[in-house]
C-alpha cells in the first residue's frame, strides 16, 4: 500500500511541476511533508540542501531519498518512476503536436499564467524552510526563535542578490557560520 | 548516421556523463545537450534543438530528463526517448541511494548537525533570492493579470492552506480563458497582443 502511496504522490510531482528548477519544491513539500509525513520539515531542507551540492533535479533526488527511506530500493525506484512517467509520456505527446501544428500558442499562454503562480509557491515553501530553520519542530513564537538563523540568513541573502556567486559556497559558508557559532558560543563539543 | 545500436550506446553513455557531472540544474544541463550532440556530434542541428529545448521546457518536470526524453525520441524513437531518460535517472538515483544509507547516522553527530542547521538558513536565502528574482521579473512584465495571479497564488497557498495543486490547476485554467478570449475571432487586438508575444 505504501509502495502505491509513493507512486501516485509522486506521480503528481512529476505532473504539476511547471517551471522546471525550483518549481518541485511546493509540490514535493506539500505531498511528502504535509501530506503524509513521509519527511519532517528538518530532513526536507536537508534534502535541498543535498540536492544543491548533488547533481541530479530536486524532484528526482527526492523521489529516491523518500523512497528509500519509506520503503528500501524498490520504494526507490518505484518513487523515481512514478515522478519521471509523466514526463515522458507529455514531452513526446507535446513533442508529436508541436512538430505537427508548429504553435503553441495555447501551451504558452497556459505557461505564462502558471509562472506567477510557480514564483509564489516557492516563496510558500521558502517560507516553510525558514520556519523550520528558526524554530524547528517547535512552536512559532518570538521568544522560542533561533535569532542566529535570521542573521546567517540575512548575511547570505548579500551575496545571492549582489553577485554571481554559486549559491551551493553561500550555502556551505552558512553552515559553517553555524558551526563556528556553537563552537565560540561552547554549545558544541569540541572533537579533540 | 550510424547503425542504431552504436546510437543507443552513444546516447546512453552522453546523456549518463552529463547527468553525473552537471551540477547546477536542468537549464545548464540542456546548455551542454546542445554542445554533444549539435556541436560536436552533429546530429541534430541548430534550431531543431532551439525547438526541442522549447518542448522540455515546457512540459511538466525535470528539465533535465524532459530535455533527454526529447533528444533520445529525436535521434532513436522511443527506444532513444527510454535510454536516454534512464541514463539520466541513473546517477542521481545511485548518488542519493548511498548518501541516504549515511545520513541518518550522520546527522546524529553534533556537528554535521550544526553544519545542516546552519545551511538550511542558507537554503532559505537561495529560494528567498530565487523568488525575488524571478517575482522581478513577473512585476517587470507590467501585465496586471500576472500580478493578481502572483498575489493570489500566496495568499491560497500561505494564509489559506490551499493544495498545490489546486493553484496550479486554477492559474493553468486562467491561461486556458485569457489564451482563447485573446484568440476569439472578433479581436483584433487581442490577437495582434498575442501574435507579438509569439514574436518575441
């Protein structure tokens, strides 16, 4: 049953991710995460996080990740399929029609208006991994944030706007912010 | 062009080398698509591929394997279409399998967890950035449509919970209707609008 679960869930990520890049993430959130609480919000940025420094996309890296942990490899591979089937069946239909009628017009239209909404789903999830980032698992609360987050956050936000920069060092630079804050702030043991 | 069998195995073994090592999403992957097989191995050529990128990006899904699934099908059929998708799968599938037997042990250790937690901030200020670049470019369009669909998509989706996939069946279906009332017989405007977006 759970096998099934994970084929249809990412049967929708693979059919309503629009956009390509970044456009996954809402949808993976909200099956994996809402949904069925396949990962909690803490392993779903790590998974970003991996998939940055990984190569492969997101949605795929997912499928494997979710379905590895669910229900071993074939969890894994019945996952992967499921998030690349629509894909090949809609590419090589799109493809059939395009060749044949040479306009998109429809197929554009239909696309200019989902980009605004794909921009505001991501945000939606952004918003989830900040939240999850300030206050864990816990409660939302002023008091209960890790305010530290909310400065690496906004120290990475510098060069992300300003320059070209790879976001995977903006990334690693914010880890290690946080690993030298625990170490001069003696809340992590030292190795050695 | 070459017997069949040498094409598969060509494409198998290009498609497989730029999936492992392309790192930086389905947009840079489709770049170096473009270098294999129009530049170098020439066996598509130029604006056939501009057409084949436009397909991949369009379709639902990873670009990545949309834009293998469409090179595959153009040089082999469907035979081409499934080899080519596989081989692009297949490194990211064996890369996560093995880094998922490691992470759970790993994250028990202090300081790979002091080192997720802080990159998970960093996270939230790649997407942060992401959207603020592609939203600028939503605003900068000066199309009001777009606006309220950019506003209303995060109000549903943030303050009222509203699925997904639901937001994106709602904006696809706004498309649909603004697409044919631009189109409609008797506007001339309209399809003079649309005829320079297809233009563009």
């Amino acid at each position: 049953m759970t096998i099934l679960a994970l084929f249809l869930s990412f049967i929708q990520i693979g059919l309503f991710s629009f956009g390509g890049g970044y456009a996954a993430l809402p949808l993976i959130q909200s099956q994996v995460v809402d949904l069925h609480g396949w990962l909690t919000m803490e392993e779903f940025s790590d998974l970003i996080t991996i998939s940055q420094m990984t190569p492969g996309p997101i949605a795929i890296n997912s499928a494997t990740f979710v379905g590895i942990k669910i229900a071993g490899i074939p969890g894994a591979v019945v996952a992967t399929l499921g998030c690349v089937l629509p894909a090949c069946i809609l590419v090589t239909v799109i493809a059939k029609l395009y060749l044949k009628y040479r306009n998109m017009a429809m197929l554009q239209g239909v696309l200019h208006a989902l980009r605004p909404a794909v921009v505001a789903l991501i945000a939606s999830a952004g918003i989830s991994v900040m939240v999850s980032a300030l206050w864990g698992e816990g409660a939302v609360s002023l008091s209960g944030a890790d305010w530290k987050m909310a400065v690496i956050f906004l120290i990475c936000l510098v060069p992300l706007l300003k320059t070209r920069v790879n976001p995977v060092w903006v990334m690693a630079g914010a880890g290690v912010c946080n690993l030298l804050a625990g170490v001069i702030s003696g809340s992590l043991p030292l190795p050695f | 062009m070459e017997k069949k069998s040498t094409v598969l195995r060509r494409l198998f073994l290009s498609t497989f080398t730029l999936s492992a090592f392309t790192f930086g999403g389905g947009y840079v992957i489709v770049t170096l698509m473009k270098k294999k097989f129009v530049d170098e191995l020439r066996w598509i050529d130029e604006e056939e591929m501009l057409d084949l990128t436009a397909i991949a990006q369009s379709a639902p899904g990873a670009i990545a394997v949309n834009g293998a699934i469409v090179v595959g099908y153009k040089l082999a059929g469907l035979p081409g279409a499934l080899v080519a998708s596989i081989a692009t799968i297949l490194p990211p599938f064996l890369i996560i399998s093995l880094i998922s037997v490691f992470y759970s042990a790993f994250r028990e250790n202090a300081w790979i967890s002091a080192l997720l937690s802080g990159m998970q901030a960093g996270v939230g200020a790649v997407i942060a950035s992401v959207v603020f670049q592609m939203g600028l470019g939503v605003v900068k369009e000066k199309d009001p449509l777009s606006d309220l669909i950019l506003a209303g998509a995060f109000i549903a989706a943030v303050v009222f919970n509203v699925n997904v996939v639901l937001v994106i069946l709602a904006c696809g279906a706004i498309g649909v209707i603004r697409t044919k009332w631009a189109h409609r017989p008797a506007a001339h405007m309209g399809a003079h609008m649309a005829k320079r977006r297809e233009n563009r």
